[in-house]
C-alpha cells in the first residue's frame, strides 16, 4: 500500500489552523448569542486528524482539497464546519437543531 502525502505537503492549506479558525468562528457566534460553546482539549487536532484521514482514503476529497484558487480553502472549511458540529453533537449531546439556535 503506497502512502500518500499530507494535506499539508500536497497544497498550502494547514488543516490545524484552519481547525482553530472554525473552532474560534463558532465559538465567537455562540457567544454573540449568549451561549458558551464548550470546546473540548484538543478538538482542532481531531478535525485537522479527521480531515488527513478522509485526505488519505477518499480520492473525491483530495480532489475538492486541492482545487484551483480558493476552492480547496473554502471546501476545506466547509468540511471543518460540518465536522466542528458532528463532534460537538458527540462529545456533547448536542443536536444540529440547538447548534443552529445557538
């Protein structure tokens, strides 16, 4: 089995920074809302983990990851979103509907 690059040596998106942006994005809009979003230690490394994995064994992925111009940035982002909350949903009994009200 071959091994494949990482995100980060294949383009120039760094997937724990960006894990922190939307980490810190959400947290701020919680807040705004009078509502504290518990951020879990070490919950930037998980969605940057997850995002290598998905990077290793999903070729659809790779592809969107490394797009043209911003593309693979703002996918990237998108992922991270919808995982932010996916792990939220898990680590604390959170639904998408309370994550959208805030």
């Amino acid at each position: 089995m071959q091994t494949m690059e990482t995100i980060e040596d294949d383009t120039v998106l760094l997937p724990a920074l960006a894990a922190d942006k939307i980490i810190n994005e959400l947290a701020v809009s919680f807040d705004r809302r009078g509502t504290v979003l518990p951020v879990a230690d070490g919950l930037a490394e998980k969605l940057a983990g997850k995002a290598e994995h998905f990077y290793q064994v999903c070729e659809v992925f790779r592809d969107e990851i490394s797009g043209d111009g911003n593309d693979g940035r703002d996918h990237l982002y998108a992922w991270m979103q919808a995982g932010c909350v996916a792990l939220h949903s898990q680590l604390f009994g959170l639904t998408t509907a309370a994550v959208k009200a805030g």
